[in-house]
C-alpha cells in the first residue's frame, strides 16, 4: 500500500512539474530586411498574460536603446511597431524579457536597408 502511495505521489509530482514547465516565449517579425522608413511588426506570444514584458533593441553599432516596456494581452500575446526611420542602416537585434516570469524570448535579427521595393511596371502589348 506504501508502495502504490509513494507511486501516486511521485506520479503526480511529475505530472505538475512537466505541466509547470513552460516553453520560452517567442517573437517574430515581419520582415528580415526592411527598407528605411518604414514600419516593422513584431509579434510576440507566450508572455504572462496581462503583465509587462520588457523589449530590448541593439542598434547596429552594438548600443542599446533605451528598455521599451510592452504589455501583454490576456492571452500573453503582443503586437508591436518600429517606425525604421529612427534607426540607422544595417542589422538590429530584438528581444523580449518577460518581466514576471524572467523569461527571454528567441533573438531576431532585421536589417534596415535603402533597397526599397521596385513597382512593377504592368507590361503593355500593341
């Protein structure tokens, strides 16, 4: 019987923990490459749910700027965006620490660029 007790007990120590274990949070964007000027969105998902999350930009020439605090939604999920106009040329880097838990989420990298989308000319026959 102590046996079958200790069984359960270890059993449903487990199943809590593996329930308690989270995954990290994510965030995407959209966009690797982004003209200059225009405006990025950031996704992020897996938060703590109605609570602050703390976003971090390095610039391209390694400095950070200044923490941007974010508010998840109730479902932990956020949607953001950067105005590239204030950013310089070249590769950034983004990513989000989930204030109540302390969690970090993935890192991403863009580029700010001068290429920008050429508009497609429609052909003409005669």
């Amino acid at each position: 019987m102590r046996l079958l007790r200790l069984g359960l007990a270890l059993a449903l120590a487990a199943a809590t923990a593996a329930s308690c274990t989270q995954a990290n949070p994510q965030i995407r964007v959209s966009s690797e490459r982004i003209p200059r000027h225009w405006k990025l969105q950031v996704q992020g998902a897996g938060f703590t749910p109605g609570q602050n999350a703390s976003s971090h930009l390095r610039r391209a020439d390694g400095s950070e700027f200044p923490v941007l605090p974010i508010l998840a939604d109730a479902h932990g999920d956020f949607t953001h965006t950067i105005d590239t106009m204030i950013l310089e040329l070249g590769a950034h880097e983004l990513w989000v620490l989930d204030d109540r838990s302390g969690r970090t989420s993935n890192h991403v990298r863009f580029e700010v660029t001068f290429d920008y989308p050429s508009a497609k000319v429609p052909v003409t026959t005669r």
